[in-house]
C-alpha cells in the first residue's frame, strides 16, 4: 500500500463515481494506472464493494431501529443461524457480533412499528435461541457513513 493507492481509496470512498481522469488529475498518476490500482484493490478485496447510500425516508422507511440481541447459547450453530436469519432480513442495513452483555447489535430500518412488529414476530419473537433482545428508536441520524480514516500525509513508505 502507498501514498497513490491510500489517495485513490480517500477519493473512492466520499465518491466513487469520479472518473480515471478526474482521479488522474488528484492523486497525479495516468488514468490508466489509477484505474489497474482501483481494480487491483478491488480483485484483492481492499475496496469491498461500490454502492450507493440511498435515503431510508425517500423510500418510507420513517422508523430506525437498533436492536440488542442476546442468544440462550452460545453454540456455534446457533450463532451461525442468527447470523443467516439477519443476512436474508431486508429490513437489516447492519448486523454485528459483539462483544459484553449482548451478542449482536442490529440496525434495522423500517416503514413504521406494524412493520417493525412484523420483523420482530419473525426474527426476533419466534426464534427460541434468542433469551432477551432490547430494541432503541434512532430519533436522530446524527452520523452515518462507512468511511474510513485515511490519514495520507502520516504515510511512510
């Protein structure tokens, strides 16, 4: 990793719509070279995907929620179920396993708390690993984002 590729990712990550030739003018390589070092990161897993972040309210996904979820067991196959139930959840933006008091901390979106119960009743209420689950209303989306500090200047090669 140099200072070009740690460049690239800055500039990739608050927008990945700009062009090799846009990128070629910032980080002053060809637009070639820029676009065989995004593509490398890219095949060797350093730039994981390329999305977009689309507004939950321009959908009508007025409610978020964070979910504290707290498994029975910790059996590696209960765990692993958990894990799939909240892959194939459209309703999860992001699921992590944590550590301390609970297992997984669950950010769902939702249209209101009828849509929120559905999800409840299905994933939450109806799976018997689970022995406590604590839900939190997001009542401001103070920071969101998946950026990550890319400190350049503090690089040495």
């Amino acid at each position: 990793m140099d200072k070009f590729n740690l460049k690239l990712l800055k500039l990739v990550q608050k927008d990945n719509r700009l062009t090799a030739e846009q990128l070629s003018e910032m980080v002053n390589l060809s637009p070639s070279a820029c676009q065989k070092r995004l593509n490398r990161m890219r095949n060797e897993g350093i730039i994981e995907s390329d999305i977009s972040v689309i507004s939950p309210k321009a959908l009508g996904l007025t409610l978020m929620m964070v979910v504290n979820v707290s498994l029975e067991r910790e059996h590696p196959q209960i765990i692993d179920q958990f894990k799939q139930s909240m892959r194939d959840s459209e309703e999860v933006m992001q699921c992590f396993c944590v550590t301390g008091h609970t297992d997984f901390v669950v950010i769902i979106n939702a249209l209101d708390m009828e849509h929120f119960d559905n999800f409840a009743q299905k994933y939450l209420y109806g799976n018997p690993h689970i022995r406590h689950f604590e839900t939190s209303v997001v009542i401001d989306r103070v920071k969101t984002g998946l950026g990550i500090k890319i400190d350049v200047e503090d690089y040495d090669e």
